[in-house]
C-alpha cells in the first residue's frame, strides 16, 4: 500500500468513526422520546414535528403487519422505505402526501438515528394538479357579506392579503404595520418569512378589533396571567416578552388553555376549524355552487390581481411561493375577455 493510500484509508476510518451532524439524542430513551427531543433541537414547528411522527408510527405499523411484530426502524434499514412509499402510492395518496412521507422518514434517519437513507427505486405518485377552486370578485363579496362580528374580520383579510389561513392565525400584534400598510408573515409554510399589503378596507375594523383584544389582554395580566408562546428560544431570551402588548396574538382564543410545550395557562390563537365551520355554513347559504373554503379566498386574491394586470412575480413574492411555476397554476383560471377566439356555438 503506497502513502497516499494509507492516508486515505485512514482518512476515511476517521470519517467513518467521526460523530455525525446534529444532536445524538439519549440511547436510553425511546425512539418517540429522541424523535421529539432531535425535532425541538432543529426547531422544527409543533404541527410538522406531530404530522412526522404520525408518518413513523404508520410506517412502523406497516412492517408490522408484513413481519407479524415490532421491529425497530434501526433494523429495517432504509430500504424498508421503499415498500412503504409504494404502498402509499397504490393506495392513491396525493403527491404532497407521499412526498410528506418520504420527509418524516428521511428525517427519523438521518437525524435520529443517523443512519444513510436511501429511498431506492418507489412507485412516485405523478398526477397532475388540480385547478383551484377561484371565486369571482361579485361571490367572494357575497361569501363574506354573510359573515359577521370577527369572522367576516378574518374572511376580509384571508381575500385581501392572500394569507394561508395559519398565517392569518399566527399574527401578532407587532406584525400589523398601519403606518407602512402592510403586514408581515412570519412561520410561514416552509419556515419562510415576507410580506404583503394590508387592505384599506380593513384597517379601520382591525383597530376596533385590536383595541378589543388589548382589553382581554389586561384583564389576563390583571388575573395573573396574559402569558403568549413565543417562537424558538425566545421565551429563554427574553423571559417576560411573552406578556407584552406586540407579541400577543391578533386572533386569541376565547379561553385559557395549557401551553403543551412549556406547561404554562396561556391564551392560544383561535383555533382554524372556528372560521372553517363557518365559512362552509355561509357557502351553503349563498348563492355560489363552488367547493368554496377559507383556502379558496386566496386563491382568489392571486387570480385577481394577476387579471389586474399584477406582474406575476410581484404575486410569487405575495404568496410566499418558492417556485413562479406554482403561481402560474392561476393564469389558467383566469378570465381572459377580448382573446380573439370565439366558441363555434357561436358562428
């Protein structure tokens, strides 16, 4: 063996036997205990870290139905990947849910157990998407004329800013910008923070709102509460914040509940399923024969202010997509009058 091979071996040795990247979680805990402890290190959101935990309990579900008992991912390997995203695909999945899959597994192995993933060669869900569900300006007017109080509030702003309709949950106060007009998203889908305009038309509601919601505020405070989560290791840094004024919620709760992280009485922000149950009674009331929801106000807004005449990567940065071609699904459902072609019905 010459010197430079021996250097290399030894080179590698030591690569191999180098502690990897990242946390190496307690070997005395339980696979879910180091999976939760590795996903708080990389400060993964609580709904990605349960969605991803959730994709390796059916994983560990499905080979046990095909070995006739437990057997730890550490065992399996990565190849026992393969068989689960296939079943997946014949089974009809969507391609978000399958590629979600392929995340929660390539996580639990790289970062947990620190092993090298390879997916091989399974069956990829390819179908093509699907055209989203796009109201006119005249029904989204009439779809949120038939919501009062704080949800027509939330409509207003979901079809006026074209938030997702977490985001819109997860503002706080110090993100609504009136002197600048304009809102800023923070945790957005991917982790990703932007910006986008706030609406004329609601800023004088939204004041009325937030000088509602400061009154619960200090009542919270006064009962010895008025306690928000705040994001990351904020709460280490800054040990009182989360009591202050900007970081409170735009949307709270109505009740007080347990923080599951920190075990702490807070107020949460309004759960989702509030303005979803009500969106989906105000569409059944209406005149409008779409599949509407709170996500079709958004799709809404894109499609709307591309038929303005909205410059399509001033619309990608709106909508916080990472990739143009995901908003160029909207310019097929847009209304083109005066394109020069007319129906042969019509002679």
């Amino acid at each position: 063996m010459t010197t430079e091979d021996l250097f290399l071996a030894k080179a590698a040795t030591k690569a191999a036997n180098a502690p990897p990247d990242g946390l190496l979680p307690n070997p005395k805990g339980r696979l879910k205990e180091q999976f939760h402890e590795v996903a708080r290190f990389k400060h993964l959101s609580l709904r990605t870290e349960q969605a991803y935990w959730e994709w390796v309990v059916r994983y560990l579900k499905f080979h046990r139905e095909r070995a006739g008992g437990w057997t730890h991912p550490r065992d399996l390997g990565s190849t026992g990947v393969t068989p689960f995203l296939t079943e997946l695909a014949v089974r009809g999945v969507s391609v978000s849910t399958q590629n979600q899959a392929l995340n929660a597994l390539l996580f639990l192995h790289r970062e947990v157990l620190h092993l090298r993933f390879v997916a091989g060669d399974f069956l990829r869900v390819s179908r093509p998407p699907r055209l989203p569900v796009v109201l006119s300006r005249e029904e989204a007017c009439e779809l949120i004329g038939l919501l009062d109080g704080t949800f027509r509030l939330m409509a207003q702003m979901l079809y006026g800013t074209g938030l997702r309709l977490l985001e819109l949950l997860r503002l706080r106060v110090k993100d609504i910008d009136f002197a600048r007009g304009q809102i800023t998203v923070r945790e957005g889908k991917g982790g990703g923070s932007r910006v986008t305009m706030l609406p004329e038309s609601v800023r004088e509601p939204l004041k009325q709102h937030l000088e509602r919601v400061r009154k619960l505020h200090e009542e919270d405070l006064a009962e010895g509460f008025g306690w928000v989560p705040l994001p990351g290791q904020l709460s280490k840094k800054y040990v009182n914040a989360g009591k202050e004024w900007p970081w409170q919620w735009v949307f709270p709760s109505a009740h007080r509940s347990r923080d599951r992280v920190s075990g702490k009485i807070a107020r949460h922000h309004t759960a989702e399923t509030g303005l979803q149950r009500v969106m989906k009674l105000a569409v059944a009331r209406s005149s409008i024969n779409k599949p509407a929801s709170c996500h079709t106000l958004r799709h809404s807004f894109a499609t709307h202010l591309l038929e303005g005449g909205t410059d399509i990567r001033q619309v990608q940065d709106l909508l916080g997509h990472k990739n143009v071609t995901t908003t160029q699904i909207y310019t097929h459902v847009m209304q083109k009058p005066g394109i020069g072609v007319r129906s042969p019905l019509d002679g």
